[in-house]
C-alpha cells in the first residue's frame, strides 16, 4: 500500500477505471449528496421566489391608507435589496460568510448550511424567474379573477401562479441542471458533496486528472438524467387538458359528436 | 329607487378626461345598450361600473350604497356584479367547469358539489354542458363567450356587465352568445351592454345610450333612438353604422 499509485494503470481511461472502481461509493455518496443540496435547494427556493416574486407584484390602489401604502414600499424594497444582494454576489462568498457568521447563533451542520445558502441563492433568482412568468400572464386573468370577487391573494395562488409557473416551468428546471453544478462551491464548507469526495479520492490517489474525469462523467450523468425528465414533465404540462392521456385511443372528446352518431 | 345611479362621474386617465360628468340610472331588470364609436368612454363607463377602473369624481350609488366609499366591501360586491369581457378571459389553466366553480368555492364558500351543481345548471343554460370537461383552449369564440356568461351567471349577479361580448368573434359565432344574451334579458337580468350590434341593442335594450367624447350625449328607447335620433352626433353615428 506504500506506492498506491503504481498500482494504477498510467492512462487516463484506465486509471479513472481503476479509481470509479475502487472508490464508487465515496463518488456515489457525494453525488447523492449533491443531489440532496441541489433538488431540496430548489424547492425552497421556489417557495422563496414564489413569495418575493408575489410581495414585489403587489400593486398600489388608491384606497390604501398612508400606513398600508408605507408598508407595501418597505416590503418592495425589502425584496429588491435581497434580490439584488444575492444575485449579485457569488454564492461562494455567501456560503463562507453565513456559514461561519451564523454558526456563532445556530450550530448547524455543512449540509444544513448548505441547504440553507443554496436556497435563499436560488430564491433570488426564482424571484426574477417567476416575475417574468406573472408578466407573461395577460392582464385579463387577473381581472376576470377581481370582477368575480376573488381578492388579490386568491386572484394570485388560484389564478395567476398556476399560469405563471407553467409558463415559467423550463427556466425553472433550468434553475435545478445549475444547482446541481453550482453546489460544487459549497466543498468550502466542507459539504461532503461531489466535488469535495472527488478532492478527497483524489489526494488518496494523488491522480487529480483521472479523478476528475469521474467525477465529469458523474456530474453530466446527473445534468442529463435530470433534463430528460424536465423535458418529459414539460411535455406533460403542455398537452391541452380534457384530451384525455396517451393511453386513451380517442384523439378527442367531443360527445356532441357521439351523440350524432346514435341518433343516425 | 333605482338599481344603479351614477351622478357626474368623472374619470380621467393622466390629463386625458376620458368621461365628464356622467349621469345615468338604470332600474332594476332593465337592459341597458351602450353605444357609440370606439374611445367614447363606453368601456370605461363599464369597468368603472365593477371599479375595475377607480373613478375620480362623482358618485356610483347601486342598491342605495355608495359604492365609492373607503369602507365598502369591493370584493364582495363585485361578486354580486358579472363582468363579461370581450376577449373572454376564461382561466386558461383550467376546464370549463372549473372556470365555473372557482368562484362559488373561492369567494362564496360553496362545496365542491354545490358549486358543481349549480355550474352543470347554467352550463347547461348557455348549452354548453357537453363541454364541461373540456379545456377551454379547445373551445371556438362562441363557446368561450359562453362559458363565460355560464361562470358570471354562477355567481348569481344581481347585474350583469358586457363589454362587447360579441367583438372578438368570427360573425357566425356572434349569434349564438347574443341568443344567450337575449334570454336573460327576457328573465329579467338587469344588464349593461356595450354593442356595436344595433339591431341586438334594438331588440333586447330597454333603453339605448348614445356616448360621444365620454359625455352621454343622448339615450331613449331603442324605438326613439334609431328611428328619430335628436342629436347631430347620434344621427352622424347611426349614419355610419347603419349604412
């Protein structure tokens, strides 16, 4: 075991063989740890963005008072700053700063933090995303929605959201293929994840070339997978209602026209 | 006393004065026809009527409340008033029961079953009941301003708001939603309409509204109106239109 590296084949195909052989489950825990961070991330995030995005949709009416008008301004501009603060700061300084600024208050593991940090990161973004998907959303949505009473919270979570994240749906998958990548930077909290098992096969091994050829293979592996099946549920969600699923043999449901057919 | 009362409203859009000085009363069960060319203010007038636009001036008194005031409870009023667009505005997201049901559920807390039941009922009176089911990306012009009057009428109105129902669709389409549209007036809806169908506005108005430059310029009997109109502008307007 002293010369460890002798033992493995001097090309790049077959010592990155040799390595995924020897050290898969140290990958495969990474990667599902990659896949943990990346997939909870961005459902938080979405929670996160809905809610900024809904706060910095809220509109003006003549009817509010002062109070109600001063509070609307302070919460549009509360979601400004975190929007701006996050996008425009890397997520790598982020995670080292709230990692070790908050642990003094909550003792929290790597992974939570990370969680944590890509969360609020993708929040930000799922802002923006989510706000272009409520403007795509023709104005008269709304209104049919007010003129039957709905207010506008209803008017949003039943009528306008729904609309707004199907529309906005790809980007939004597009949002989860970065995570999966983005949270590589979290190995500088020490987050067990892909890149950081894949740092560690590689100081054992002390072949940082044939590793991290494992470790590209893996990380598009997961890219690919995850964007087939987006697309799959982006077919789905495209597919006009009321026309029945594949299964059904009928291309369409139109009974007017059953009905004809017994009369004759 | 009068179901609706409009006195000197005034809306304005920037420093563009878009109605002046607006006076108008409708009676309960009456159907009421606006017309006039396009940027008179009819829309306006309308959408005023539900406070989708919020006036500037003036009063909107309906069933002896001001509806104007800082207090009044908008949203449960305007469950009470139907508004059909002219590009229909179903919910696209959903069928067309759904577009029904979500506002009986929603705003006037009815069961899931009830909300059914009653909008199978008025899907059924605008003779779309086969379609219930149906997305209403699938559905024609005609069947989509259906639906439309089916979800408003769900709501049980008391006032039915129409801003050209019939515009957006293909001209063989149009007579299927005024048929709906007349029905209702022979069950005593009272309705606001905004037409450019004069011969509908003949047959179902109690009384036609002539708006010119956002003043109401004249209104009568569609018999006064379109046999004898007194003002330039009106005859100028029919004029036109009739040709």
């Amino acid at each position: 075991m002293f010369f460890l590296g002798s033992k493995i084949p001097a090309d790049l195909l077959g010592g990155s063989w040799y390595i995924y052989q020897r050290y898969a489950p140290l990958f495969w825990a990474g990667a599902r740890t990659t896949l943990l961070i990346s997939l909870s991330a961005t459902i938080i995030g979405l929670i996160i963005g809905l809610i900024v995005a809904s706060i910095r949709n809220v509109k003006f009416t003549p009817k509010d008072s002062l109070l109600s008008k001063l509070f609307k301004k302070f919460m549009h501009l509360l979601a400004t700053i975190y929007i701006e603060v996050f996008r425009g700061t890397p997520m790598m300084v982020q995670a080292v700063f709230l990692y070790h600024g908050l642990r003094q208050y909550i003792m929290w593991s790597p992974i939570q933090a990370g969680i944590f940090i890509v969360s609020i990161n993708t929040g930000a973004y799922m802002a923006e995303i989510i706000r272009a998907g409520i403007q795509s959303i023709d104005d008269g949505q709304y209104e049919a929605a007010r003129s039957i009473g709905m207010n506008n919270t209803q008017a949003m979570i039943k009528i306008i959201l729904p609309q707004a994240i199907r529309n906005a749906f790809p980007a939004i998958g597009n949002e989860f293929v970065v995570n999966i990548k983005d949270t590589s930077v979290l190995n500088v909290i020490s987050v067990t994840e892909l890149f950081f098992q894949s740092n560690s096969v590689a100081g054992i091994v002390f072949r940082y070339r044939d590793t991290f050829l494992v470790t590209a293979v893996i990380y598009l592996f997961l890219t690919f997978t995850t964007t087939q099946i987006l697309r799959a549920i982006e077919r789905k969600l495209d597919s006009p209602k009321g026309f029945g699923g594949a299964s059904q043999s009928m291309p369409g449901n139109f009974p007017s026209l059953k009905r004809k057919e017994q009369k004759a | 006393m009068s179901l609706i009362e409009i006195k000197n409203l005034n809306k304005s859009f920037g420093s563009n004065l878009v109605l002046k000085d607006i006076n108008l009363t409708v009676e309960e069960k009456q159907v009421v026809c606006l017309i006039g060319s396009s940027g008179s203010g009819k829309s306006t007038l309308l959408r005023c009527i539900n406070l989708l636009e919020t006036p500037n001036g003036g009063e909107i008194i309906v069933d002896g409340q001001n509806i104007m005031t800082a207090d009044f409870d908008i949203n449960k009023y305007r469950s009470h008033v139907g508004m059909i667009f002219q590009s229909f505005n179903l919910f696209s997201h959903m069928n067309a029961i759904q577009n029904c049901m979500v506002g009986q559920t929603e705003v006037l807390k009815l069961s899931k079953s009830e909300a059914k039941a009653i909008s199978l009922k008025y899907l059924e009176k605008v003779g779309m009941l086969e379609f219930a089911n149906q997305s209403v990306k699938s559905l024609s012009g005609g069947q989509k301003q259906r639906v439309a009057i089916a979800r408003a009428l769900c709501m049980e109105p008391r006032i039915l708001l129409l801003d050209e129902p019939t515009s957006a669709l293909d001209p063989e389409m149009v007579g299927e939603v005024l048929e709906v549209i007349k029905q209702l007036a022979k069950e005593g809806l009272t309705m606001l309409i905004v037409t450019h169908e004069m011969s509908f506005a003949n047959d179902v108005a109690d009384t036609v509204v002539f708006m010119d430059q956002g003043v109401v310029c004249e209104y009568g009997s569609p018999k006064e109106m379109f046999s004898n109109p007194k003002h330039l502008r009106t005859k100028e307007f029919l004029a036109r239109i009739l040709r």
